[in-house]
C-alpha cells in the first residue's frame, strides 16, 4: 500500500469507526429489536416475528397522530425556519452598524442550553402572567393558553424551533457572501428592481444552500422531543405527541422496548421517505455554476 493510500486510511479510520458503532450498528440493532417483545413482561427478548409493526398500524391508539403532528410541526417548523433565516441573513449581509453583534444575537440562540431556552418560552407562553399574554391584554386580545390548547400548542412549539435556527442564519450569510456581485450589477444593468434580483440571481446562486439547510432543518425538526419533555409531557391530550416521544414513553416509561424499536425504525424509514424525495426532486432548482443544464 502507497504512503499516501495509508495515510488516507489512517485519518479515515476514526470516521469509519464511528459510523459503524454509533450509526450502523444500533440502526441494524433497532431493527432487530423491532421483531422482539422485550421489557415489560418480557425480560429476556422474546422473537414475534411482525407482531409489533402489525400493533403499531391496527391497534395502537397514538401512533397516528404522532406521525401526523410530527409531519405537522416540521411543516411549519422547517417553513418558518427557512424564511426566518434567510430574511435574517439578508439584513445581515448589509453594512448595517454592529453587525458583528447583531450576527452573535441572532445565533446566540443555538448554543443557549436547550432546556433552559424552553423553560424561558414556557414563562413567555404562561397563560396567566406570560409576557405574550401580557401584551395581548394590554391589545384587548383575550388571552390565549399557547401551549395548554390543543389548538395552538403545535404552532407554538414551532415558533420557538424557528427562533433556535440561527445555525441556518450563519450558512444563509456565508452563501450569500459568495454571490457573485457582477451577478446583481448587471441584473441592475438590465432594469431588474429589488424583487427581480432576489428571484433571478440571489435565489438561483443561493439554491445548493437552500437545499443544503432545508434537508438538515428537516432532518432536525422531525426529531423534535425536547419541547414535548420539557413543556407539554405530549399534551394538551395528545396533541403534541411527537413521534419521538412516543418512542420515549414506550421505551422508558412503559417499559416496552422492542415496541418502541419498532416506532423508532418505522420513525427512521419516514425520514428516509421525506429525504428521498428531497434528493429526487433537487435537480430541477438546484444551480451549480459552471453546470451545462
């Protein structure tokens, strides 16, 4: 083996290993376990061949919902996180003064630990003395129980998910940093306003980043659990029974961990399904330069 060949290897060696034991191998293991009874009742895995995925679809009263609020909440999540951070990035790609400060503001949110950053909205949804409803009495609005209605809970667990995407907001502004400023100029050159330039040049030079973050939000938000453990515990009822709690409840407080495999593989195949499609459909609005389509 060359040199070269070798030290190759030896530097792709940490990431093989780390792919094969913390993502193949529990992947496969999941998989597995979905074909097993085990926990509650069951100590030792006992072999049931599909009796879990057949549960899941025929006779479990939450697996529904939970996908469809799942799908839900990273519609509006995944949305609201793309236009938030690229009309942010935007601002913040202009010579405005405190730029630099105004660029950790807005990112700051990210790196904030998680459950603090909820406990913190939890006091600003509260619906006696929360700031919203504070301001909205003071509007004359009646008050609204944010997140101990079944009606706003979802939308409101998404709008704190669209104030933590400043990760989205710092690889929005480097793109846009890369825009070739001849672009705009002639763009300018041939009478084309604002809109037209945003549309025209910003978007089509922007569309590997776009897709690059719309994958990772979504991949991200359908992953939700900590709002649903730190605020709701799954409710009102079970309207903010994400996928992923469900999995959790299953797993560590029924104590059935096969069934719970069983979720979290059907969970990972749904993803999987979503991300496809994304790849699928990514070269009709995708634009590299340089491409000849």
């Amino acid at each position: 083996m060359k040199a070269e060949s070798r030290a190759a290897w030896i530097c792709l060696a940490p990431s093989i290993v780390g792919l094969v034991f913390i993502t193949y191998l529990p992947l496969a293991s999941m998989f597995v376990l979905g074909f097993f009874k085990w926990g509650k009742g069951a100590p030792d895995p006992v072999f049931i061949d599909l009796e879990n995925y057949i549960r899941l679809f025929t006779a479990d009263p939450f697996f529904k919902d939970s996908i469809k609020v799942t799908i839900y909440f990273s519609f509006l999540a995944v949305t609201g996180s793309m236009i938030y951070s690229l009309f942010i990035a935007m601002l913040l790609n202009r010579r405005v003064p405190a730029r630099g400060f105004f660029r950790a503001v807005f990112y700051l949110p990210y790196v904030l630990p998680a459950m603090a950053v909820f406990l913190g909205w939890a006091w600003l949804y509260e619906a006696n003395f929360g700031l919203f409803n504070y301001i909205l009495t003071g509007l004359g609005i009646e008050k609204i129980r944010f997140i101990a209605d079944s009606r706003y809970v979802v939308l409101s667990l998404a709008l704190i998910a669209v104030w933590l995407s400043g990760n989205l907001i710092v690889i929005f502004l480097a793109g846009l940093q890369n825009v070739p400023k001849v672009y705009h100029d002639a763009a300018e050159i041939d009478g084309a306003n604002g809109w037209q330039r945003f549309r025209h040049v910003t978007v089509p030079c922007m569309s590997p980043i776009i897709f690059y973050n719309l994958m990772m939000a979504l991949i991200t938000n359908m992953q939700v659990v900590i709002p649903a453990l730190a605020l709701t515990n799954g409710g009102p009822g079970n309207s903010s029974t994400f996928m992923t709690y469900l999995m959790y409840r299953y797993a560590f407080i029924s104590n059935q961990l096969g069934y719970a495999c069983g979720i979290a593989f059907v969970f990972f195949a749904l993803i999987s399904v979503f991300t496809i499609i994304l790849f699928a459909t990514s070269k009709s609005w995708i634009f590299y330069e340089g491409d000849s389509h």
